[in-house]
C-alpha cells in the first residue's frame, strides 16, 4: 500500500501508516521513503520502532468500540484508553520517541452515530495526559466505519461527530488537526450486485409443504458479498409495490463448494425461478477487493455505469492532474 500511494505521487508527510503491527521491513521501508506518521498500540511496537526508526512520529491507537458494527475491530487493534495509555505514553517518552497524537476506530460499518462523540472525549482525556506529561500532541484521526449506503444514517454520525469536536476543540481553542477514513463511506453505495438464480430446492416439513426454499446464485462471499459482513442480511431491492407473491424463508447460497459460502442464511423473499436476477444495493465496500476466485470461478463481470455529469467531472479532474 504504501509503494502504491508513493507512486500516486502522493507526499510522504501526507501519509500515515495505520497499522499498528508492522514488521521490520516494512519500517525500514517507511523510514527510506520518508513516512514518519505511523501509529502503535503496545510496549513491543514502541520498542520496534524506538530501534529502527527513533525519528517517527507516532500516532497511539486507542480502542473504542462501537456497540453495534459490522465487523468489529477493537478486539485486533487498538489498547485500553483507560488502563494503558499512560503506560504506553510514558514507555516511549523514555524512548525519546515523539508521539503526535491519538486514532480510533469504532468498527467498519458502525450503526452507533453516538460512540463517536463518546470517543472523541477519551480521545482529548488522553491528550491532556500526555500534555502533563510534556507531549504536545497535534492530531486527531477519528477513523472510518461511516455508514456509506442509500440512506441518512450518516448524518446522525455527523451531528455527534461535529458535537464533540466543537465542544472539545473548537470552543477550548485547541491547535488539533482531524482527520479521518471514509472508505466505506465513499465507495459502498457505487456498487450495485445483479446476481442469478442458477438453482434452487426445498426444505418441506412433514406434510410436504415448503418451508424454505434453497437459491443457489452465481456469486457469494468469495466475490462481491465480502466475509466481513456474513453476520448481515443483505439488502435486497425493493420489489414492485404490485407483486402480491407471498414471502418465503429463504437461504441464498454462493456458487463455490464451501460450505460457509452463504450469503443469506434467513430471508424473507417471494419465490423466484432459475435465472430471475436479484439486485442488491451498496456493495461497493470490501467485496470486489477480498474476492479471490475460489474453486476456479473468474471473479464476476464489471460495468461500469455513470451520469454524464459524473464523466465530465472525472475527465475535468484528470485534465487538471496531467497539468500538474
């Protein structure tokens, strides 16, 4: 990742490697093309970089979680704000190391808007802390997560985000630059799934009436609907208002061999036939990106779609990158 934004053109001092568990090489390799910013979140990667790049400047990752998110990240990353972030402030000012500041994040693909603003406040709690201890630090990444689909749940996380960020630095005066990770954000609504029903089969009870019917689809967790959200039902597209078909418990199957290739284990759906398309929205984070082709399936087609004022938008800015 970093040899591919370095060769975007973009500045070293623009980056910040986020991974709070890096191997050697990979900071030696941050340390040859000038990234300072990197954070940590343990007495061993302070150590670690205490011994091979003791110029860094570092960023300590808390963690915070939110209480409901698609795919949880506090358990891998991030340490204990109330209990180890001073320890972990003062081991490196006896390293000599610079911290700047302070990174969260709540989980990918958060649906508590208000953990944010709880965050933020321990974040600030920990800056004071180091301040006692003659740190000044200077930067504040609040992470990613933000909700990037077809509705408005975004502008609840941006109220209780602006909410904290006025209270804690703006009406305090503090010197706090912000940034944050909107991956999913930006990209989750760009992708559209048409998906077909390649096969289908029953589940009945006793008396032969149907209780679940088994949809078998040319696609699945190995390709556009990502591992990271198995524990969701995925949207599907509204039907037309005039269909009357009753709802059916459905299970929809991908199209590898595995056994935990399921898309959705229990949803509701009128009874569709072999080779009807089911349209789901907002699949644009994370899916295309961890497929892999398993069993020997090409990863599924692309076409890409978009307004003419988009197009004109795009053509514009990349006029303006090769002026540069």
């Amino acid at each position: 990742e970093l040899q591919t934004i370095l060769g975007l053109g973009v500045a070293p001092e623009k980056i910040i490697y986020a991974n709070p568990a890096k191997n050697e090489d990979s900071i030696l390799y941050a340390r040859k093309m000038g990234v300072k910013r990197m954070t940590f979140d343990s007495v061993d990667e302070l150590e670690k970089i205490a011994q091979l790049y003791p110029e860094a400047e570092l960023v300590l990752r808390i963690r915070y979680d939110a209480r409901e998110a698609l795919l949880p990240l506090g358990r891998k990353f991030g340490c204990d704000p109330d209990r180890e972030a001073l320890p972990l402030l003062r081991c490196a000012k006896r390293h000599q190391l610079s911290v700047i500041g302070v990174s969260f994040h709540v989980g990918c693909g958060s649906r508590d808007a208000e953990c944010y603003y709880w965050a933020i406040r321990k974040a600030i709690e920990i800056f004071d802390s180091a301040s006692e201890l003659g740190m000044q630090m200077h930067l504040l990444d609040i992470g990613g997560g933000y909700p990037g689909g077809n509705d408005r749940t975004f502008d609840d996380h941006v109220h209780f985000i602006n909410k904290a960020l006025s209270e804690q630095i703006v009406q305090q005066r503090r010197n706090i630059e912000v940034i944050a990770e909107p991956g999913r954000y930006c990209v989750e609504s760009a992708v559209t799934a048409l998906v077909n029903v390649l096969a289908k089969s029953y589940d009945r009870d006793d008396s032969g009436e149907i209780v679940r019917v088994r949809y078998y689809l040319d696609d699945g967790l190995y390709d556009s609907f990502d591992w990271c959200d198995e524990l969701a039902i995925p949207e599907v597209q509204e039907h037309r208002r005039s269909d009357s078909r009753p709802l059916v418990p459905s299970v929809l199957y991908g199209r590898t061999m595995c056994d935990n290739d399921i898309i959705a284990k229990e949803i509701l759906l009128p009874e569709h036939e072999v080779d009807d398309c089911l349209v789901f929205p907002n699949r644009g984070a994370y899916g295309m990106a961890l497929g892999r082709g398993y069993n020997g399936f090409s990863t599924p087609l692309i076409k890409i779609c978009l307004t003419r004022a988009t197009l004109d938008y795009l053509c514009l800015f990349k006029a303006k990158v090769n002026l540069r």
